[in-house]
C-alpha cells in the first residue's frame, strides 16, 4: 500500500556514510586518452602524501657580507652616495663594528664596485624619467599650440562670415558700423558692439544666428564639427592648418 525505502523516518541523513554507499560516478577528463577522474565530494583538497626527497638537502647560510649587501639596498633608498658609502664604512671599521672587523681588502672593494653599480642603475634611471618627462613637456606645448593656432584660424574665418553676413541682413537692431578690425584675441570684447539691442530674433535672422552662436559656444570644437573633446584632439593630430 505504501512504498517504503531506506530514508523513511529519518530526519538527517550522513551524507559521509550514504557516499560511501553510493560512490559517485566517473568523469572523463579527456576522451583521448581515456582516463577517469572521480567527482570531488567536497570543496576541500583531497588528502597528498609528501613527496620523498632524495638526496642531501643544501642549506643556504647567510654570511655577514651578504647582510652588508642587503644593506646597501637600505642606504641607497636614503639617498647615500657613493663617497658617502665609502666614508660610511671607513667609520664603521674604525668604531670596530661586528660585520665590519673580520672585512678583507677583498671583501671592501667588492663592496664598493656593488654600490657604484646600484648608484650608477639609479641614476640612469632617474636619467630616463626626466628626459621622458621633458619629451612629454614638449609634445604638450606643441599639441596646445596646434590646437590653439587651428581653433584661431577657423574662428577668425567665422568672424569673417559673421560680418558678411551681418553687413548684407536687413535687420533692425544691428550697428552699421562693423568696419571695426575683430579678431579672435578680442571678440569677447568686441562682439557687444556688433548689436544695438532692443529687439527679438527674426526669421531673416538665420543666416548669422547659427555663426554666432558657435562663436559664443563654450565648447569650441563645434568650430571644427566636432562635439567633444575627444573627437577634437584625434582631428587635431590628424590634421594641419590649410
């Protein structure tokens, strides 16, 4: 009537004992060469005994002319120069320090050809970071300067078109005396004389109101027709002044 089995009535289950009898099942790895790998039951690595080792096991002693190498790292980051190195263990042999007494004529030159290389590896390198820094320097001021001048020249040829076409409108509200010399340097200034005021915009207005308002734009790559900085400096690298 009811289908019993063995997990009836039990309300934990040994997961430990019930996988052991039922073992879970291969996977093959790689069906080229036919090998079996069994499923992890955990997460946790599976139990490896050691390795033997054969053979003697070599031990590494530190001396103590490899702890005055190791120092010289120390002194270098502090910026002791090499003149400095040389008295500093002039004065450490005559205050009869421990490291410093049982030094051979050897063991000092060695010591002093080490940091001449680790000084002149610094210098080199803090050599090749100024210059590569100088060289960015440069590369900036001539970018700035190219932008400038191509942002200049394509300004100056809108004022241009602005006052042709401002000279030709019927327009109230427009001064007449537009023979003024602008150009990019002072049309923040200038620009307020090209107006009267006192009057809306108009339909036969469209021809200079969309110069002027990408001259007065903040953003003045939309003198070149582009829209961000971005798009402005690729046309730039790309391009010179026609």
């Amino acid at each position: 009537m009811y289908c019993n089995h063995k997990q009836v009535g039990k309300t934990c289950v040994n997961k430990i004992r019930e996988g052991k009898k039922n073992p879970p099942k291969g996977r093959i790895i790689n069906k080229d060469d036919g090998l079996i790998q069994l499923k992890p039951r955990s997460s946790k690595a599976s139990y490896k005994p050691l390795e033997k080792i054969i053979g003697q096991i070599k031990k590494h002693e530190i001396t103590g002319l490899d702890k005055l190498y190791k120092l010289q790292k120390e002194l270098l980051k502090e910026g002791l120069t090499f003149d400095e190195y040389k008295n500093y263990i002039q004065e450490k042999i005559n205050n009869d320090k421990y490291y410093y007494n049982f030094l051979s004529e050897g063991d000092i030159s060695k010591l002093h050809k080490n940091y001449r290389l680790m000084c002149q590896k610094k210098n080199n390198k803090i050599t090749m970071i100024l210059e590569d820094r100088e060289r960015n320097k440069k590369q900036k001021n001539l970018f700035k300067r190219k932008k400038n001048n191509m942002i200049n020249y394509q300004k100056q040829r809108m004022i241009d078109l602005l006052i042709k076409e401002l000279k030709h409108t019927g327009a109230n509200g427009i001064s007449h005396q537009i023979d003024m010399t602008i150009t990019p340097e002072n049309w923040m200034n200038m620009k307020y004389y090209l107006f009267t005021g006192g009057r809306y915009m108009e339909s036969h207005d469209r021809k200079w109101v969309n110069i002027y308002s990408l001259l007065t734009n903040t953003n003045r790559g939309l003198m070149l027709g582009k829209i961000n900085h971005v798009e402005l400096n690729k046309f730039i690298m790309e391009n010179e002044i026609v």
